[in-house]
C-alpha cells in the first residue's frame, strides 16, 4: 500500500533538498553538488533504517544528483574550446521553481486561516423598520438654492467662529506672555520703575502695543505695579510693587 512519507519536517524530495541547502547555507545557484549529494543519500539511508518505505521520488532525484555529481566530474570545455553547459542548472531552476510555490502555497495557507476566523452575520429582517413610505422634498429651484445659499452661510459663520476662537486664545497666550516680560523688567529695572516705551520693541507692531497695554492693566489690577502719567500725551512710567 503506497502512502505519503513525511520525514521529521520533510515533505517530499524537494523539500529535504532545499533544507539541506539552507542548512549548509549554500548558494541556490551555486550548489556544492558532492556535499549535497552525500547528506541526500544518508537522509535516504536513514529512512530505510528505520523500515520507511521511501517513495519513488525520491530515489529518482537521488539518481539525478548522483548523475548531476558525475557529469560535474567532467571538463567543462569541449576539444572545440566551448564551455559545456552547467549540470546543475536544470536542478537550480526545479529548486526555484520549487520555492516559489511552497512560499505561495504558505502565504495562501494564512489566508485561509485568517478567513476561518471571520464570522458573517447574517442577514436581519429589516421589515419592521421599512415599513414607512419614503419622504421626499418637495421644493422647486429656487426655494433648493436658498437652501444652499444658508448651508454655505452657515458654513461661512461656523469658520469664522472657530478663526475668532483661536485668536482670542492667541490673545491670551500672549497676555500671559507679554505680563511675564513685564514683570522680569520691573525686578531688573533700577528702583522697580520703567517707562512704557521701554517695554516695547523698537519696531514693536501696532498689535504688540495693544497687547503690552493689556497686560500692563491686568498687573496694575492685580496689584503687582502701579503707573503714573503727569499728563496727557506724557510718559507713562511704571513702578513694580514690592510684596
């Protein structure tokens, strides 16, 4: 009775073969054929020592590696001066050929394990719930572009609430920003005093002035400094208060 021989991790010829070429770390396109060819036979010696019944294919490849070995005894050029052709280039083609298809047939193997664990759920009766005729609008051209015309418009507002709320929270970024530097100035200064324009960058922006004039009123609020001005259109001046 003929049934399929599996060897440790070996199914079929071409299987130990590319394991012992791995193992050996050998080139698929440079096969050292007398290594391979003795470690081959031995792994058929073996499966006959332990009363396995090895099946044809492989003593077939192991006759084309004894051949493969023998014809490699041969000079390789002919009296002619031409190169012979490789032995071993119709068992490197087989080989690739051979792994090509074990890498896809894998790769199709997880697939297919992936599926199993895919469950469909099926299909509900939905009739309960579709049971209401559809609506439609009725509405003509010009009553839909006045609608459209408020979507945009709604749109419009929604971006420039969101643009507003940002920049208030800019704003208060660079109040906080702007008190601190005050504050830093007023402990550096002689006496605790400054003048406003000090506090501002020589090129300083119209919206750089508003906001030190801010932060300047939430330290006089909170009590951190006091300002002066003799009158108007006068220097203002600035004096830190000591805690």
């Amino acid at each position: 009775m003929a049934y399929k021989v599996k060897l440790n991790q070996f199914e079929g010829p071409f299987d130990l073969l590319v394991y012992l070429i791995e193992s050996a770390e050998m080139n698929i396109y440079d096969i050292r054929i007398s290594e391979i060819t003795s470690q081959y036979l031995a792994h058929i010696r073996l499966m006959e020592e332990h009363d396995v019944m090895v099946d044809a294919e492989f003593l077939v490849l192991a006759a084309t590696l004894i051949e493969i070995k023998s014809k490699m005894l041969l000079p390789r050029i002919t009296p002619e001066g031409e190169e012979v052709e490789d032995p071993r280039e119709g068992l490197t083609q087989r080989l690739v050929e051979y792994v090509q298809y074990k890498r896809r047939a894998a790769a199709l193997e997880e697939l297919m394990d992936a599926a199993s664990m895919k469950h469909a759920k099926p299909q509900e009766d939905l009739t309960p719930w579709t049971g209401e005729p559809d609506e439609y609008l009725n509405m003509d051209m010009e009553m839909f572009m006045s609608a459209f015309r408020a979507f945009i418009y709604k749109r419009q507002k929604n971006e420039e609430m969101r643009q507003m709320r940002e920049h208030i929270e800019r704003e208060k970024m660079s109040v906080v920003k702007k008190k601190t530097f005050i504050e830093r100035i007023l402990r550096a200064a002689i006496g605790g005093i400054v003048r406003f324009r000090e506090l501002l960058a020589p090129e300083a922006s119209k919206y750089d002035k508003v906001v030190t004039f801010v932060s300047l009123l939430e330290l006089v609020k909170s009590g951190a400094c006091s300002v002066r001005q003799e009158g108007n259109f006068r220097e203002i001046e600035v004096e830190r208060v000591a805690k």
